[in-house]
C-alpha cells in the first residue's frame, strides 16, 4: 500500500461544533463572518429556543496554538483501519494569569560574604524574557525592591505550579493506544505585565483510528489524521493550528 504524507487533523471540539456558523470555512485571505485574528468572538447559544436564546462573548477566549510534528509513521493496518504513528503535539498559550507569580531561584555566590555558594531565594517573578534574565522582588525584602539577575547569575529557576493555573485540556479523538510511557514537557518562556507565554509538549507513540478508501488498492493513499478535541468550551479557549507558510 503505498502512503501518502502522515497529515494533522485539528477537529472542532466537540462542544464548538454546534455552535459555528456554516460560513466558518471562509475564502482563502478573507477571515468568515465573526472572526477576528483567527477567533470566533461571538456566538448565539440556542438559537432556535426563543426562551433560552442567548449571546455569547468568546473575545476573551484564551489563544492555543498547535503544532503536531510526524517523527515516523510505523505502519498500516488495512484489515483494521488503524495506523501506528510516533508524533510530538505542541501546545502554546498566553495565559494572563502567570504574572507575578511565586518563585524560588538558585543564585551563585559571587561577592564571597557566605560560604554557602548556592543560596536559594523565594521571589516574586516580575518579568521574565525570553533569553532567561529576570526582574523580581526578593519576598524578605521589606522594601519590595525589584531586582535584576541575568541568565548567567543563577543555576535554576522554579516553575509556577502549574496546577494553579490555565491548561487547554483536550482529547484525541481517535486514539487507540499509546497514552503510556509518553514524554511531557511544560515550561514557561517568559512572562510580564501581559501574563505568561506558556508551552507544552507531548510525545507520542500511538495507534489511532482512521477509515480507510481501499478502493485503487495497492495503488492508494491514504490520508492518517490524528483528530484533536478541545474539553472546555468556545469562550474559554480556541484553538489556532500552525501553518508553514
């Protein structure tokens, strides 16, 4: 069977299904009607129920960019419709809540008053830029003062929980197997008066379903899409896939 290219497949959550309009698809340059920077800003939930009829601001919904990278498409199963891929799915956002948020940095001891090389300091994070420097404010200082340290001044820095703040939880719709032994990664990239741009990593290796067209077997190709729902609805987040220009 010959194979074409292992192809993403960013699914409409299900919960926003229902709710965008038919003209959604748009014309290539021209955004479709309620659409601005790629979001739905509005949308009116039952419509068709007078009573229950309502609008819904969604211009404050949360902006998650995805990216699936393909590392290796394993094989296909043509009796059972299925394909074994390896896949890295990346989620990117700018949550407005990581903003000054708790911290504790490992700093080197560099004017030689301790003998303690690494002190660890409880912060206040500030600022962080995307090369690694920090503004923060030292939590025993009475004073509050915001301090500077360059990436090279400190070994480690402490994530925010993250079980405190935004994640785009979402689902595979197709997936069959391979939510074991899988490699996660989560890191804040930097962070200021805006929030914090978050990103998350997730790697793959998984059998998912897709349905086959057999029909010019063996001369086919075959599209493998690896089906992503969001879990909270419309106004929350949306989601936003990368193109490769």
């Amino acid at each position: 069977m010959a194979t074409g290219h292992p192809a993403e497949s960013l699914a409409i959550p299900t919960s926003q299904k229902a709710e965008r309009p038919e003209s959604s698809t748009g014309i290539k340059g021209i955004p479709p009607d309620g659409y601005e920077d790629g979001v739905l800003t509005k949308y009116t939930q039952f419509c068709n129920d007078e009573a229950y009829r309502r609008e819904v601001d969604c211009s404050g919904a949360i902006k998650v960019y995805i990216d699936i990278a393909a590392h290796d498409l394993k094989a296909v199963d043509d009796h059972h419709e299925e394909f074994h891929m390896v896949f890295v799915l990346k989620l990117s956002w700018l949550d407005p809540d990581l903003k000054n948020y708790k911290s504790r940095v490992a700093v080197r001891e560099i004017d030689g008053k301790s003998k303690i090389h690494l002190r660890k300091l409880d912060v206040i994070i500030t600022k962080m830029y995307a090369n690694g420097d920090i503004e923060y404010i030292d939590m025993s200082d009475v004073h509050q003062t915001v301090q500077n340290l360059r990436k090279n001044e400190y070994v480690t820095i402490q994530e925010p929980d993250w079980s405190e703040y935004f994640f785009p939880s979402y689902s595979i719709l197709n997936l069959q197997h391979g939510t074991e032994n899988q490699v996660v990664f989560r890191k804040l990239l930097w962070s200021d008066e805006n929030g914090g741009f978050a990103t998350y990593s997730i790697k793959y290796d998984a059998t998912l379903k897709e349905s086959l067209d057999l029909r010019r077997f063996p001369l086919d190709r075959q599209l493998c899409r690896i089906r992503l729902t969001a879990e909270r609805t419309i106004d929350e987040f949306q989601q936003l896939g990368l193109t490769i220009p």
